[in-house]
C-alpha cells in the first residue's frame, strides 16, 4: 500500500515462520486491496466488474468500516470521492496491520511493535514511539509511551493536503496533524483520518470516541490533547 512497515519482537522465543507470515500477509494485503493495481478485488468492484455478492469476506469487512465512518462524520470521511475513485485505503492500512499483530498474538507472542509508515500497535513493553513534526520532518512533536495498543497520525506532511473533506471534495483546513491513541490500529488510523477530515471540529469527535485518546496541532503551532494521551516527553510544536 505505499508505506515502509518494520517489526520488532523482544520475546525470547518466536515460533519459525512468524514474521515471513506477517510480511506474506501485508503482500496480499496490497494485491487485493490496492486502488492503484488495475486487477486488485477494490479496482474491480470499483468499475463495477465485480457484483457485490462476489466480494470477499474481508473487503466487505472494510467497506462497512468505510461507510460507518462515513455516516457518523456526515460524509466528511469518504472513500468515492470525484476523480478519485473507490480508494479505502485510510482504513486498509490500519485494519491490515492490526489484523498482522493478530497473526503474531496468535503465534504465541506478547513483546512487539509493528509499526506501518509511523502507525504503531505495540504489546508488551512499555514502547517509546515518537509522532513527526508535521512541519519539520527531522523533529518530534511530542513522544508517548504506550504498553498494548495502537498509535496513528493523519497530516499534511509528505503528500501534501491529500486528504479530503468528501462533503466538498476539497483540501481539509484547520489542522496540520491529529494523532489518535486507540485499542487497535483499525480504529486509531481509521479515527484520525476521517477526524482529520472533519477539520478543526475533529478534535472534538475524536476526543471522544470511546477508547481514544488525541494530540493534534493546529495551524500556528496550538497543541490540543485529550487527558489520558500517554505523553512520555513533550516538544514545543
């Protein structure tokens, strides 16, 4: 799906097979789940070539994710936007990364971080995991420490205003980044995409899903965070 992934694991003794397994799986992940592969299950079904009854388990999966986000944001989160297709990928890379952590919990494991292109989901530790300045790439906007769970940022940096408020099918203002605590990487990613796109009134919605916690910086360098963010070192944005 376009992000560098990298795995971790302090266990003492880890079963053979257990990252190769993990790595197959977010392989066939970016097979089936790309919108820019022109064969993948989401490019089919988005020219219409594949019925909805034919689509597999996991992809309906994802596209119900997709629209529940889309009703609770009011359209604001939306994976058809004009010119761009059918792209879920806000919620594939979450969803597939939690679901690789899963394979790890299963093969025994309890120490590790998995993290996907900076979204982290961790067990064991304490983990230190830093969040990027989304202005200066070589600096932290702040570091927590997370011990079971999931850490994902949404951002203008690398690619730009990429995310769009689907009610209007333009660039979100209002924040520069938003990052979100939650239970899992499905639901951290997906929660502070579609929080990023609500804009400045996104912080709020976040804040208060059940299980999330959130640290977002706004334009001019205003820091807003929930409570309970496991802030382990703080750095002026």
């Amino acid at each position: 799906m376009g992000f560098p992934v990298s795995l971790r694991v302090d266990d003492t003794v880890v079963p053979d097979g257990t990252g190769d397994a993990v790595f197959a799986w977010l392989r066939e992940v970016d097979a089936r789940f790309s919108p820019f592969k022109a064969d993948s299950e989401v490019s089919r079904y988005g020219r219409g070539e594949l019925p909805a009854d034919e689509l597999s388990a996991d992809l309906v999966e994802v596209l119900d994710i997709c629209e529940r986000y889309r009703v609770a944001t009011g359209g604001a989160f939306d994976i058809r936007l004009p010119g761009r297709g059918l792209d879920p990928c806000a919620v594939v890379k979450g969803w597939s990364v939690q679901r690789a952590a899963e394979l790890l919990t299963g093969a025994g494991l309890s120490r590790f971080c998995l993290n996907a292109g900076g979204d982290v989901v961790v067990s064991g530790g304490p983990w230190r995991v830093g969040v990027r300045h989304p202005e200066i790439a070589d600096r932290l906007c702040t570091v927590l420490d997370l011990t079971d769970g999931a850490v994902a940022t949404s951002a203008r940096y690398e690619r730009g205003d990429h995310i769009l408020d689907g009610r209007t099918g333009r660039p979100v203002t209002g924040l520069d980044s938003l990052t979100v605590v939650a239970p899992t990487l499905t639901e951290a990613d997906t929660v502070a995409t579609a929080a990023f796109a609500l804009g400045a009134d996104g912080v709020e919605w976040a804040a208060a899903r059940d299980g999330c916690e959130v640290y977002a910086v706004l334009p001019g360098g205003r820091v807003l965070r929930t409570g309970g963010f496991p802030t382990a070192v703080a750095a002026a944005a």
